[in-house]
C-alpha cells in the first residue's frame, strides 16, 4: 500500500509563497483570489481562519454541484497545476462518495475539457498534478464539486497552483515534494534531506540547487536495512499529457557496491520498464545523469534503490528536470505518429508494395447500394488487394509500413473488410519484419468476422530491433479468392489498452459506453435506441457500428413506427462562443424506404430551430461522413431528428458525433449515385 512517507502528507499543509502566487493560484487565506463560485451552484465556503475553502452537505444534499471557476488564463509555456484537496465521508455512504473534478475551458470551445476526477475519501489532504501542454489560446480553469451519500460529506481545497514547467520536475525545495510520494517501507525510505536536517549515521551531501545547507533533496540510507535486497521507491506525480525528451537529475551514491540504483516507468496498468541503472558508484560530487523518456501515455517515474546490507551507504537525488528536446547522446531514430500513418485519400503515404504482382491498388467507391465505400468518409479511397485477379494459388500481397524505432512499445490500429472467400481465416494477416535479421513474425490474423463490414484491429507490440509492419493478403487456393480492403491505419506509442483508462475525448460520442450527455424527449419503442450488430429488419439499418464495427450505434426500429413519425435525440446545452464551430458525425441510411434525417440548432430562450443540414432517402449502404459548420454565440443545443420513412426498411443511424472548435477545414460531403469502383487511372468493375 502507497502510504505519505515521512512529512509527505503533513507538510502539504504548510505549503508556502501564499503572498506571491502566480497565475492562476490561490492559497485561500483571505480571498479567492479571482476564483468565483458560479451563481447556478452551491456556494464554496472560504474558512472563516482561513487556508481553505470547502462544501458539505449542511449546505446542499447528495447530487448537488458547486463550480468555482478561475480566471482567464494562458499557458504559452508547458505548466503543471497543482491542487491539493480533501475528500471526506461517513463509513456507511461509501459506495457513493463526494467526487471531485477538474476541466479546462477555452474560450472558443462550447463544451469543457475534463483533465482530472477523483472521489476517493481520504483522512488528510492529497495532492494531485496535471501537466498543461502550452497553447496560446485563453482558458479557465473549472473546479467542480459534487456531494455524495451521507450527513458528513464534504470537500475541500487547500491550494491550487500553477507554474510554469513540467509536473515531473522538482528540486524539493517546496514541502509538498511537487507530489512525489515515497513507498512505504519498514526498514527503508526517501527521506527529505538538507536544511536542518541532520543524520549521525551518514555524512550526507549538501543540497545540489543552492550548493548549501539551507537547500533540501531527497535521500535513502542503508543504516536501518535488516533484509537482503531492501527497496525504497521514490514514485513521481502521473502524466497527464504525452511528453518526450530528456529526463535529467543528479545523484550521488555512497559505497555503491552494496546498492543498486534504478530507474523506472509504471503505466496505469501496473506494467514497469527499466530505462536507466547507475553503472558506477560515481565520485563524491553529484553526478548528472540524462536519460530518454518517451510517456504517449499516463505513467509515473519511479527511482529505486535496491540496498544488499546495512553498510549499503546512502544514495542522494536532487534536482529532477525534463526538456522536451531529446539527450546529446541520442543517436537512435526518432519515430513520427503523422509519418507511420495513412487513411490514403491522398496516396499511400509511407507505406509500399512488393513490385510483383498486383498485390494492393487504391480504390474508391462513390455511394451506392451494392458496394461498400472507405471508412474514412464513405466516400474517399482505401486499399483493396483482389484475389481473383491472380491465377497463383497461395498468391501473397504485401504492403510495408515504414521503418519503426526499436524498443519502443507501439499500438497498431486499422480497419478491415473481407468479401468472398469460403474460408476467411488468414485471408489477411500482419507480420513485424525485423530489418537487421530479416525475421518476420506473425502477430495478429484474421479468424472470423462479418462479411462486407468495417471492422476495427488492435495490436500492442514490442521490439528490440527496428521494425516494419507488413500487411498479407493471402489467396490460398484459385477457387477460394476474394476481396480483402484495408483503410485508417494509425501507430501510435504505447498499449492499445491505455487508452481504455483516459478521460473520454471532449466534445466526442462513439455510443460504446452509453448515450453520452444525449437526452431524448421521450423514451418508447419510437425514440432513438442504442445497438450492437444488425438491425433486426432485412435490407435496411448497418450490419455493424462505424467505429469497431462490433460497437454500438443510435437509431430508429423503423417498424415499431408509422410514416412520418419522429425521434429527436438532444445534445447537452453547449456554451455560446464567438467564431465557428464544426460538427461531425457519421450517418446510415439504407433501405427503399428510407425517410428522412435533419439536425437543428434550438438557441437558448428561442421557440423557433434553424435547420443545419439534412439527408432524404436512402443514401449507401456505406456509413458516410457529414461535417456541419455553424456559429452561434449564445447557449445552445444540438438536435437529430430522424422520421421513419414510407415502409418498415427505413431504419436510420447515427455514430461517432465530435464537435470541435473552428472551421471544418473540409468541404461538405455529397451523396452522388454511382456504381463499381474507380480508381486513380482507370475504372474496375466487378
């Protein structure tokens, strides 16, 4: 169990500089400091001595917000915002406690960003840290409150901060350690060194930032070690932004032979990796050491000393700094998001083909009813490797991916669609071709899946060598050949699974977990209705969600309606902001009978709706994409309407709906008829 070390808990309440706070912070001693609870809320409460603000249920009940929002602000630089806070509640009312949490507004995005939640009670003050990537756009800060279960819930802020830099850094010059916290050990412990700190079992160091002993850092001694391979752990604050560069910080270690002196990264998942070890006890001054950290993703840095014996000696660290330019001994090739990626709309990026053969062509097709278009838009080009052009029995098609770093983790995402072919297994395959050995190796097929339908792959892999992905169409025998597409394909640092533990994207829908902040005017067998798979009636609806392919969608059960009937699904009220905004979404309309799909725009206090965009009669049986720009300065909402059409194949869909702030960037999509494939040179028909 994770416990405050020495003084790590106790000293975040005599946190100093109250009188000279930067930006965006508040001590709360005598004021708010520009903090203001939002008039539509519970009050926060400043302590009558001071030090705090807080809210308790004898001022609101379970259920109820107060919202202390900060003022305009801007991080032109990287920053870390600190707060340390209090959850509180009764024993009985655990399974519903007081929830904290934390969003970022800016000032041309009508929804908030949330940054952080926690709801976990505690019986002294926490602190939490969040790296704020710089931008040059104005924000607030949003602190939101909400009561739990019970007469005794309450929460409290002890201080928000914010300054400049990364939340991974620290010189432990400040009592709150910049969050790092010591694993509780019986025997061994980081203890803060320096000051008056005095020690008669070791001669320790003076401090590295002021080179004095007035400066403090951090420090293990071996003295009270009674077991062998006794470990202290020094756990960072979580990162909450990717970052990648140099880690750098100073060590001194005492009598190294007796010691082991690591350093660590741990995912949420609980997953570590060593990426430094001291390899020499180093001399009686403090050594730098720099080190490459790549975190795509939330992890901790962790420093282990790892004592043999009681004479093991002391190892000392100070003064712990990031750059987000990479170490003067980097020499290993830098990887690139943006370069590893392609959706091929424009051509095939980094990616390349075997010259024999066939092998992959880039295809489009323009909406019909018959043939599936891209995943990308419904309408733009993908890959497409046709089988049957082939009379090779066992004909492989292989297209590459560009060179990766090696000793990287990566999570490969793609879309894929299989027609024909009586046996689908290994139809499509991917292998990791390591370069320097020439190996491949197979790490994800094709075992079985609806035929026709866009479905989502995931793969987390790992190499020590630098690699390529390799991407096998297989036609195993001249009678069972088929058509194998291939779009979206994103490869990305770190696990696949990480992303699961994130906050969900701001502004963002994909219907997987719920309906989001979607209301409904009523809810019956005619409203809109979440769902997996196919709808239930023939030759109308999808036969599986645009974002997996196996996920979940909204959209009307044409035959538990009548012609001409509605369902109106509600977004959450968005704030009215100046300049554009553009709104995406995905939508489905197959079927003879397919009605009719529009989306609104209702002004707050306005009875009247302003119509945005609409689609009438069947349209592909492909998932197209809509963008939807539109302006609007006061508080509104966004509305789907969809009415059943002239029979029962009039099923309408919805799925992955995103606003975002600014212009599309995009023309509107259209929906021309069309046939048969077309491609770059040439028309292909099958």
């Amino acid at each position: 169990m994770l416990l405050r070390g020495v003084l790590l808990a106790l000293q975040a309440l005599q946190l100093a500089g109250a009188l000279d706070l930067p930006a965006g912070s508040c001590a709360f001693e005598e004021s708010t400091c520009g903090f203001d609870s939002v008039l539509a809320s519970l009050p926060w409460i400043l302590n009558e001595e001071g030090h705090y603000i807080y809210v308790d249920t004898s001022f609101g009940k379970q259920g109820e917000k107060a919202v202390l929002l900060s003022p305009d602000l801007q991080a032109e630089e990287w920053s870390c915002l600190r707060l340390v806070y209090q959850i509180t509640t009764s024993s009985e009312s655990l399974s519903d406690p007081s929830q904290l949490n934390l969003y970022m507004r800016f000032e041309d995005e009508s929804f908030d960003r949330m940054l952080w939640s926690a709801k976990e009670p505690s019986d002294s003050w926490l602190i939490a840290s969040l790296d704020l990537q710089n931008s040059s756009k104005k924000f607030k800060i949003l602190i939101e409150g909400v009561l739990g279960q019970g007469n005794t819930a309450s929460i409290a802020l002890f201080e928000i901060k914010m300054t400049t830099g990364y939340c991974i850094e620290c010189d432990f010059e400040e009592n709150h350690l910049c969050g790092f916290v010591n694993r509780w050990n019986p025997n061994v412990n980081w203890f803060v060194g320096g000051g008056s700190i005095r020690n008669v079992h070791s001669i320790l160091p003076q401090d590295h930032t002021f080179k004095s002993e007035l400066g403090h850092y951090m420090y293990v001694d071996s003295v009270y070690v009674k077991h062998f391979q006794e470990v202290a752990q020094l756990i960072s604050p979580l990162t909450t932004a990717p970052m990648a560069g140099c880690l750098s910080f100073y060590y001194q270690i005492q009598q190294g032979n007796d010691n082991v002196f690591s350093l660590y990264t741990r995912d949420v998942a609980g997953l570590y990796e060593e990426i430094w070890k001291a390899d020499r006890p180093g001399n009686a001054a403090w050594n730098l050491a720099e080190v490459e950290f790549n975190a795509p993703y939330p992890m901790e840095v962790i420093f282990e000393v790892a004592f043999n014996g009681p004479k093991g000696g002391y190892v000392a660290l100070d003064d712990i700094s990031f750059s987000p330019v990479h170490c003067q001994n980097q020499t290993e090739l830098l990887f690139s998001a943006v370069e590893a990626s392609c959706n091929f709309e424009q051509d095939l990026c980094n990616f390349y083909q075997d010259k024999e053969g066939p092998g992959w062509t880039r295809v489009k097709v323009k909406p019909n009813m018959y043939r599936a278009g891209d995943h990308t838009t419904g309408l733009g080009y993908y890959l497409l490797a046709n089988t049957k052009f082939t009379s090779q029995p066992g004909y492989i098609g292989r297209l590459y991916g560009p060179s990766l770093p090696g000793n990287l983790q990566y999570c490969l995402r793609f879309h894929y669609a299989i027609y024909g072919f009586l046996k689908m297994s290994d139809t499509l395959a991917v292998y990791i071709f390591e370069e320097n050995h020439v190996v491949q190796e197979k790490i994800w097929s094709v075992l079985e899946s609806p035929r026709g339908v866009w479905m989502q792959a995931e793969i987390t892999f790992k190499k020590p060598m630098p690699t390529k992905v390799v991407f096998m169409s297989l036609c195993k025998s001249f009678w069972d050949c088929g058509l194998v597409a291939l779009d979206d394909i994103t490869i990305q640092l770190g696990s696949c699974s990480s992303s699961e533990k994130l906050p969900p994207p701001p502004g963002e829908c994909t219907f997987e977990q719920d309906e989001c902040t979607f209301t409904q005017e009523k809810r019956n067998r005619s409203s809109w209705h979440r769902r997996r798979g196919e709808t239930p009636t023939s030759y109308t609806g999808p036969k599986g969600d645009h974002t997996t392919g196996v996920g979940y969608y909204m959209y009307i059960e044409a035959s538990h309606m009548v012609y001409g009937q509605k369902a109106r699904l509600l977004s959450r009220p968005l704030r009215g902001v100046s300049g554009k905004h553009c709104l995406t979404f995905f939508y489905h309309m197959y079927g003879g009978g397919t009605g009719l799909l529009s989306v609104y725009l209702k002004k707050e206090e306005d009875s009247e709706e302003s119509l945005l965009w609409r689609r009438r009669g069947e349209q592909s049986i492909s998932w197209l994409r809509a963008l939807i720009e539109y302006s609007c300065e006061r508080q509104h909402q966004i509305i789907f309407e969809a009415i059943r059409g002239v029979s029962i194949r009039s099923d309408i869909a919805i799925d992955d709906v995103k606003f975002q702030a600014g212009p599309c960037g995009e023309m509107e999509d259209t929906t021309q008829q069309s046939s048969g494939y077309s491609e770059d040179l040439n028309e292909i028909e099958y």
